[in-house]
C-alpha cells in the first residue's frame, strides 16, 4: 500500500507540474535541472582490465561520498565547476557503497570507515580517505573495487554545504537520540528524544564523533540515520504531492552534488522510482577489527574475511541476506 500511494503521488506530482506547463516550458525546466547537473569526465576508471567485470542481473552500486572541504569555496554541484577536485585540498568525510537490488526492491548502504586501513593502488597502505585526497574520485572508485571486488557503476559526491542546502530545501528532518550527549567541539548538546534539525544542525550531528562510545563507528550510524530520515522525508506524502517542494528538492540536490559522466537525467528519474518503489532501505557497516596505530595515526583495522563475505554478497545480490545471516544492521530509528 506504501510503494503503490508513493508511486501514484511522484505520477501525480509529474502530472500536475506538466498540466501547468506548455511543453516548451516543461523541456526548459528539464533542460535547467540538467544543466544543473556537475559531470566529472574521469570520475570512473577507464581501465577496464584493472576493474571487476561488469554483471548483468546483480544489482547497481553507487558510490557516495561526502567530501570534507579543506577550501572555503564550494567543491562540489554547481558552484565548483572548475574545482571538483584539487590534490590535497579535500578527504572523504563520507564513503557509503550503496548497492540497488537487480529486482530494484530493496536498497543497501555499507558504509566504509574513514579511517579505515587498506591498500591504495599506486600508493601502499594507507587511510582509505587519503585515496581521494591523492587522486580524487578515480584513486578512491579504484581502491574501493580493490577492497571490495565490487564494481562501482556510479559516483555522486556533496560537500558540506550541498549537504546543509538540500537539508534545508526539504524543510529539515527528525531524528530520535537515546540518549544526552554534548559536543566539546561544537558546544552543542543533543538532548534525549526527538531533535528535529535544519541544514546546520544536521551538518553539527554528523560531524560529531567526540564524546560518542563508538567514535568514527558511531558517528557513522548517524549518517545513516540522518540518510534514512531524508529518504524518508523526500519520498514522504507531505513532499510528493507538493511541487513547489520537489522543484526546490530537485533544484537543490542538482546544484549541490558532482556526478560520474554517466548520470543521465533519465537515469535520476528513474532510480527516483526504484526508491519509492523498493520494499525498504538497510544499513551497515564494512567489518571492523578493531581500532589502532600506524605512526602517529589513528586507524581502523577492518574484518578481512568478513568484509570477503559481505562483498561477495554485494557481488551476488544477496545483501539482504548477509545482513539478517550475519545480524550486522544497523539500527537507524534511534541513535546515540
């Protein structure tokens, strides 16, 4: 009942947009958003015979990465046309594997610690979020397929303030915290309950991760928490059958993200319905070891053999079942 009245009100939003425009008017509005679009020509690697082969009937796997901006100025979406990527200037806050269902019914968010300790082709060992840092979106697609075997089909990225934009467009999100916890870094204390937070009180939660039992680990949970309650809004009734806010919506995610050279507008439509349509969303994270030194870093250690077994999982499209086998969720409704 849920997938059925999301898919009738994206049909019903499309259609009351385009009974209030002329055709002309309709292809300029698409033809803006496209233009909208930030394209990164060698965002993927174009060696095919150092990739994981490509799959018919396994799912998709995007890549999404939230960029820490070492510039004052905007690195990703519209305003950064000429500075997606400069060496040294940006790390990866964020590395999410997100892996689409062949059967388009269930989508998978595996995020992969920052600080997690691999192999960087070319490089040696390494912090995975120095990869980008050293040669931005190709240098981390290539050691995110080597950790993994998994292919990556597509990239996105947004910084911080595409993030706290897109937030704001959507009129912000709730989120339920279990606990009291203060930020020394930010001041600012996250009281028990329901927080309901705009564009900069999101970017203040996400960002934490002193003062938090988990760390990085749980800092992570409250990125996927805060993704699941922008899922959650975006494909909500009270933003669906509004157009003024899925125009604003559109606008904003257009303006804020970079993409591969392979993102079509069609191919953002249409993944737009595979998430209203799928069954649900689920969280995890890469397998960790445990934390340690290198030098004088801080790292984490990640689970060789089990991060082999929820790759081959993503490979053969069974994520969901590595998940509920393995009891590896991670609960999104309520977080430190």
């Amino acid at each position: 009942m849920h997938r059925a009245l999301r898919l009738l009100l994206i049909t019903g939003t499309a259609g009351i947009l385009m009974g209030a425009c002329t055709a002309g008017t309709l292809y300029a509005f698409q033809s803006s958003l496209d233009s909208d679009i930030v394209r990164i020509p060698d965002a993927i690697p174009t060696a095919e015979a150092e990739r994981p082969p490509a799959e018919l009937g396994v799912g998709e796997n995007w890549l999404l990465v939230g960029t820490d901006t070492r510039s004052e100025r905007t690195t990703t979406g519209k305003d950064a046309r000429t500075r997606l990527w400069r060496p040294g200037e940006q790390r990866t806050d964020t590395i999410m594997l997100i892996h689409l269902a062949d059967a388009g019914n269930r989508i998978s968010v595996i995020s992969i610690p920052r600080d997690s300790w691999v192999s960087i082709p070319g490089k040696g060992r390494a912090k995975i979020n120095a990869a980008f840092s050293w040669g931005g979106p190709a240098l981390l697609i290539k050691t995110v397929e080597k950790l993994t075997g998994v292919r990556v089909d597509h990239y996105a990225a947004i910084d911080f303030q595409g993030f706290s934009a897109a937030t704001d467009a959507i009129g912000g999100v709730d989120v339920e915290v279990t606990e009291t916890v203060r930020d020394p870094l930010s001041g600012v204390t996250w009281k028990a309950g329901r927080q309901h937070l705009d564009g900069e009180k999101a970017l203040q939660f996400v960002r934490q991760r002193v003062n938090l039992p988990g760390g990085d680990l749980d800092r992570i949970k409250r990125q996927q928490a805060l993704l699941h309650s922008i899922a959650g809004k975006v494909l909500s009734a009270e933003t669906l059958a509004n157009p003024v806010k899925v125009n604003n919506l559109l606008r904003a995610l257009t303006k804020a993200i970079s993409v591969d050279s392979g993102v079509t507008p069609g191919i953002i439509r249409s993944r737009l319905f595979d998430l209203a349509d799928a069954d649900g969303f689920q969280y995890t994270t890469m397998p960790v070891r445990g934390s340690g030194m290198e030098g004088s870093q801080s790292v984490v250690y990640l689970d060789t053999r089990k991060v082999r077994a929820l790759s081959q999982a993503i490979q053969d499209d069974r994520v969901d079942d590595y998940i509920r086998e393995s009891d590896s969720a991670n609960a999104v409704d309520e977080i430190r």
